[in-house]
C-alpha cells in the first residue's frame, strides 16, 4: 500500500501539501545535496540573513522540507565562491539598503561584481602610461602606424 502524502502546516497553522506535489512526477523533489549544502558556510549564511532580514527571510521556509530545499538550491549555487566571497554577498546585500532579502541569482550577482573588474584588463586608460614621442621621426612612425591601422579596419 502507497503511503499518502503527509500534510503539514506552516507558521500560520495553514494546511501545506507536500513539495513533491508541485515536481513532475518519476523525478526528485530533493536535489542532490551539494558540498556546501549542510556545509558550516551555507547555515551560517542563513543565520545571519535570518539575523539581517528577519521574518522577510524565515517566511520564506515555513517547513523544514522547503529550507532543506533551499540550502540545498543555495549550495549549488554558491559552491563556486569561497567564503570571502559570500561574507562580501552578505556585505554588498545589507549596503543595498533593501529591505527585503536577495534572492539566489542577486545574491550571486553582489559577489560577481566584487572583484571582477579589478584585473588588469579591466583598469581605466591611463595616458601618462604610454611613453612620450620626443623626435618629430617617431611622431611621423606614430601618425603612420595609426593610418596603417585605419586602413586595415576600413576607415
């Protein structure tokens, strides 16, 4: 005999059906937990927004099934990025000044951006970096250099 799905309530006493109800059937409603998923950074993550966000961010698991879902989605997602990392998520989130809490793909985008354009690549043209042309020779070379690069590109 099939065991029925047991229904549960959330803070507010409401009846909640189980999360399975709301995946395709023949798959698992539970993802694979991931390395960081029962990991010290992910329940601390979580603390503090609880601590940061409060009710805004508890409501959002009114059962231990769908935080267990959560942590799980959010260890997946964050296992790329170190804990310096996150901690500057958390920073950059509560600088937001929003004053609900972020949701996974925000919370990523706090940290892409934190040291994404600091390399080398990235920094600002600066033109006392480039060396002064003294001879009218090498200015002539220089002016010669850019038609000859005008031409190549068709302008």
């Amino acid at each position: 005999m099939r065991d029925t799905p047991k229904l549960t309530t959330n803070r507010q006493g409401e009846r909640m059906k189980p999360i399975s109800q709301f995946t395709k059937p023949g798959t698992n409603p539970r993802p694979t937990p991931s390395p960081r998923q029962s990991s010290p950074t992910i329940n601390q993550l979580f603390a503090r927004m609880a601590g940061i966000y409060g009710t805004a961010w508890l409501s959002q698991f009114p059962t231990t099934e769908l935080l267990n879902l959560a942590k799980a989605e959010w260890g997946t997602g964050l296992f790329r990025f170190s804990d310096e990392q996150i901690a500057q998520g958390i920073d950059k989130a509560v600088q937001s000044g929003a004053t609900m809490p972020p949701t996974l793909p925000k919370f990523i985008s706090y940290m892409s951006g934190s040291d994404l354009h600091k390399t080398g690549a990235y920094r600002i043209y600066d033109s006392k970096a480039l060396p002064k042309l003294k001879t009218e020779k090498q200015k002539a070379a220089a002016r010669e250099l850019v038609r000859e690069i005008k031409k190549n590109l068709g302008n």
